[in-house]
C-alpha cells in the first residue's frame, strides 16, 4: 500500500498581502521632482479613501493620522509617504494640510 501524500489541490491555502503606507524623510532629489507635481489641500476633516493606484506625496504643511487595518500612521510637513494600490484608509486631518501629490 502506498502512503497518502497531500498535494496543493487538496490544501486550503490563504495569502492575505499586508497593505502598509511608507512614511519617511525624501531625498534632495524627490524634493525636487515632488515640487513640479500638482497640490493638493484639505481643511480639518475625517473621511474615507481608497486607492486604486500607487499614491506618493510630500507633505508641504499640515499635521494628518490614517488610520487602515489595525494600523495607523501620521505625517507632517517635510514628510514623503507612499500609499500602495488597493488601500482603504481613513484620514484624520488634524490640522489643514497641503501636499504634492503623484499617482502611478
């Protein structure tokens, strides 16, 4: 009699990819590029937002919480963050905030 050998057809497997936005100081360089990109702003206000693409920005002022998953970042002026494709978030704008903005 021959073993019983599992095989991927017959195993349940679930991959869940972990969104996670990127929150860090720019580079000389990305300050420049971000400089020539479009503006955007927004006065004290919480709402929902979902990506469906690739967002990078850099902060110009203002003082912001996203909240996503069981995870939550904040940024302020001088601040470069990524969000990734397929993200829903929340925003907490705690303070009115002003950024560069590129989607991908």
């Amino acid at each position: 009699m021959y073993p019983i050998i599992p095989t991927f057809a017959s195993v349940n497997y679930q991959f869940k990819y972990k969104m996670e936005i990127t929150v860090r100081k720019p580079t000389e360089i990305e300050v420049a590029e971000m400089k020539s990109k479009p503006v955007w702003q927004c006065e004290v206000s919480e709402f929902d937002w979902y990506y469906d693409s690739e967002e990078t920005c850099l902060i110009i002022e203002g003082d912001v919480t996203v909240k996503y998953d069981t995870e939550s970042v904040s940024f302020t002026a001088g601040d470069y963050v990524i969000f990734p494709k397929g993200l829903s978030c929340v925003w907490q704008v705690k303070n009115p905030v002003k950024k560069y903005y590129v989607f991908k």
